[in-house]
C-alpha cells in the first residue's frame, strides 16, 4: 500500500485525518534529527496493525510530505 501523507510536527497529539485524497499526520515530535520520522513510523504502525519494519519513506525524508509503502504480510 502507498500513502501520500503530510507530517504535522510538534502537534499536541498523535492524531490522523484523511483530507483531499492525502492523509494529515500530527505527530508530537519535532522535526529535529529524524525524531519525527521514527515517531511516524511507530504512530502509523499502530494505527495500521503492522509491524514498523513494514513501514517505509520513499520519498520526502526530510519533507513534510512524504511518500509512505507499507508491506502487509
């Protein structure tokens, strides 16, 4: 599955919403050194019931819209 999602950092809450087609991520880490990316991965892993070495940026490391795979098993 790919996801095209924009990152929300330094929010009050982990939360998700799908708006336009895109899906909006509000995450509570900020944006310094990957620490957001690494709370990504670990609030859309939970969110989606897989494991978060299933869960990959392709695109937009350091953007905040990014391009997201995740591998169902």
């Amino acid at each position: 599955m790919i996801l095209q999602i924009k990152v929300i950092p330094n929010a009050r809450k982990n939360d998700i919403k799908f708006e336009n087609a895109l899906y909006k991520v509000y995450i509570t880490a900020p944006a310094v050194d990957g620490k957001a990316n690494k709370k990504l991965i670990e609030f859309l892993a939970e969110h989606f019931k897989v494991r978060k070495n299933e869960i990959f940026i392709k695109r937009g490391e350091k953007s905040r819209h990014k391009i997201i795979q995740i591998n169902e098993q």
